[in-house]
C-alpha cells in the first residue's frame, strides 16, 4: 500500500504537493476488492503512519459508531434511497472490518474467521437448501432454522430458552424476543382477550400510582415499565413490531409537528408565540390535509 511519508515531513514541498495531488486524484479511479479494503483499514491503525483517532479506537469506543451507522441503514431503506443505501452499506461494513482488525491485533481472530464462521452457520441453518432436508414454505424454512439454532444453543450450553437474548437490545425489541421465547414453550395466552385485560391492567396500577400520596418515582416507574411490557405483548399478538410501530409513529408525528411550524411560519409567527390550542387547530389541519391526499 503506498505510504507518501515526506509529505508529512514537508508540507511546503511544491514537489509534495503535485504528487499528493495526483495521487489524490488517482484513486478516485481505482477499483478496490475487500482485501484492499482489510489492508486500508489495518494502514489506519498502522502505530507510525496511521490516523491518530483510528489508533486510539477501541471495542466500546466503536458501539456508537455501530450504532450510528445500523441506523442509517435502516433509515435509508425506509426512504428508499438507494444510491444512500449503497453509501450506508459501505459505512456499515467499516465497522465489521474495523472490529475484526482490533481482534487481528490482539491474535483473537481475523475478518476471514468472520466470514468463515457466518457462511458454516448459513450452510448448517439451511439443510433445506445445503442439505436432505425439505421446506414447502416459509414456516418450514423457519422451523428448520429454529430447530439447528436449538441443538447449537444445547452444545454452548445455555441453561435457559432466554439465555442469549442481548441486554443491549433496544427495550421494545428485547421484551418481544423474551415474549416470544416463552410462548414458544407455552406461556402465552393463545387469544386477544386476556391481553387487552392486562393491558388495562396495567394502565390502571399506573394511575392509582400517580394517585398515591406521596408519589414514589421509583414505583411510578415500575408500573410504567409493566405498562409497556404488556402493551407490547399486544403488539406481538396481532403481529406487529413493536419497535417497528413506534418508529412509523415517531416519525407521523415528527412530519406532523414540521407541518404545524411551516404553517405558523407562513402565519409570521414564532413557534414560542404560539398557545397549545392554537397549535392543536393547526395540528387538527395538518391531519385532515392528509386523510385529503
């Protein structure tokens, strides 16, 4: 991989500067396999000639970057922005790559272990496919795939169906993976209507909180977190994704509120300005300009 070191070395070189310049210029034209892309990752956190941030990243300083870049993703999928997608993809598999080269340094395993073992468990989770055994449809697809993840789950030997449900989902997600596990085992209610009891259920213990004098936080809390739990067993029940349903309604009611201050903007009006019942009439205006479209 070229290293231009005597740029470093003399940034008022007109001779450094021309040849930066074309090298620049250069690249954009190449065409890089993901082995040039493992060597350009594992050049930044080169100790002499690297970035001085990549070096100093570590796993968790790269949570949030993971993070950040998975959204994205998401993000550009729901507003269907391909050219985006492909941007965000790339950005994505940075973070794989960076991961696994922190591991490469540490004599842990390597970007090809990654590989390795992702295609052995497609291979062993798809005997319909890679193997003698036959799938009709979807579900026996999927029940193929949950009995081989069930024997592997037996030989790391996990003592618990909810063993290797990660804490660090995000909480709607995590109380549907828990949710379902259970009910693959039989605790659930097999109709709607014990659900929606408790789900008023809940609600109520949380008013009779709030009620309570003096409050305690604490307890207002707990009850609210029952609340959500229960609402998104609901969810899951008439087969919807909780995360997924919040998130449309964040951003319904994100596009809503920006539509409220455009129309006071037009009004000459500041959003401060404005009373809660007149920001609701215009709120009402937003929604019936929709049902309108």
């Amino acid at each position: 991989m070229c290293k231009i070191t005597f740029w470093k070395k003399d940034p008022k070189c007109l001779l450094c500067y021309y040849f930066v310049s074309f090298f620049s210029l250069f690249s954009k034209n190449m065409t890089y396999s993901i082995n040039d892309f493992l060597k350009l990752i594992a050049q930044l956190r080169d100790p002499i000639n690297g970035c001085p941030w990549d070096i100093k990243q570590n796993y968790h300083s790269m949570i949030s970057c993971l993070k950040e870049e998975t959204y994205e993703v998401i993000e550009a999928i729901e507003k269907n922005d391909v050219e985006n997608l492909k941007e965000e993809l790339g950005d994505l598999l940075l973070q794989v790559v960076f991961l696994s080269q922190l591991a490469t340094e540490e004599n842990k395993f390597t970007f090809d272990h990654v590989v390795q073992n992702v295609a052995e468990k497609i291979v062993r989770r798809h005997p319909h496919v890679f193997g003698d055994k036959q799938a009709k449809n979807e579900q026996e697809a999927l029940q193929n795939w949950n009995a081989m993840k069930a024997e592997e789950h037996k030989t790391l030997g996990h003592t618990s169906i909810l063993d290797n449900i990660p804490q660090s989902f995000p909480a709607l997600m995590r109380a549907e993976k828990l949710q379902k596990r259970c009910s693959k085992v039989g605790f659930d209610w097999d109709n709607i209507s014990p659900v929606f009891t408790k789900v008023e259920e809940e609600l109520e213990e949380v008013r009779q909180e709030l009620e309570r004098q003096p409050q305690d936080q604490a307890k207002i809390e707990e009850e609210m977190g029952d609340l959500l739990f229960a609402t998104v067993n609901l969810s899951r029940h008439i087969h919807c994704q909780a995360e997924e349903s919040l998130r449309k309604a964040n951003q319904k009611f994100e596009q809503r509120f920006r539509k409220v201050e455009e129309k006071l903007k037009q009004q000459n009006r500041r959003l401060e300005d404005a009373s809660l019942v007149e920001m609701d009439v215009l709120w009402d205006e937003v929604k019936k300009e929709e049902k309108h479209r």
